[in-house]
C-alpha cells in the first residue's frame, strides 16, 4: 500500500515524464500567426508538442515565407531579400554567414 494515495491521473498524457507534474497546456507562436499547441511543464520547463501539430504548424509558417522571399540584384549578382519578420525570427544580421546546401531543385540556407 502506498503510504500517501494521491494516484488521481486522469490522462497520463498530461503528466510531465521529467518530474511527474501536471503539463499545462500552452501555445507556441511561431510568428506570421502561425500559433502551435504544446504542452508545458512550469515545475522543471519541459515542453511537449505534438508532432503533428508542429509539422502543420511549420508547414503553414513555411507557405507565408515561400511568398515573401524575393531576388534581388547585390553588385554584378543576385541575393535573397529577406523580409524583416525572416530576419527578426531567425536572427539574421548583416555581414553574418549562412550555409547553402545545394539540392536538384532548391537551396537549402541553414543559419
Ligand atoms: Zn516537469
């Protein structure tokens, strides 16, 4: 027998694998409105976000950047604009450096 039966689980989804608290449920705003449910430990921190979630989530964030992003000429070649919600998000800084991953068919920029 336990010595203290406070066993009043009702899902144990909603309980936090890190210290065994109860998750609060919160959002996580991506920007461009893009807002994610995830679950929140406020004991040790612990975040849980459903996968699924997350991947709509980006997928919709992803749509509004493909939109906004522009060529434009820099000296005697071409550069990327970045629009300021990209720069702010990513923390992009001028004179900074970011990879460029070739693919067939697109450019991956890893910061
Ligand atoms: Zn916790």
């Amino acid at each position: 027998m336990a010595p203290s039966g406070s066993s009043t689980h009702s899902r144990k989804s909603d309980k936090c694998p890190g210290c065994g608290a109860q998750l609060r449920s919160t959002r996580y705003d991506v920007g461009w409105d893009v807002v994610i449910p995830t679950k929140h430990c406020v004991q040790c921190g612990y975040n849980k976000t459903d996968e699924e979630m997350l991947a709509s989530g980006l997928a919709k964030l992803r749509e509004r950047m493909n939109a906004s992003v522009k060529v434009v000429a820099i000296g005697d070649g071409l550069g990327i604009r970045f629009p300021k919600e990209i720069v702010d998000h990513y923390a992009i800084r001028k004179g900074g450096k970011v990879e460029i991953r070739p693919g067939r068919k697109r450019l991956e920029i890893v910061l």
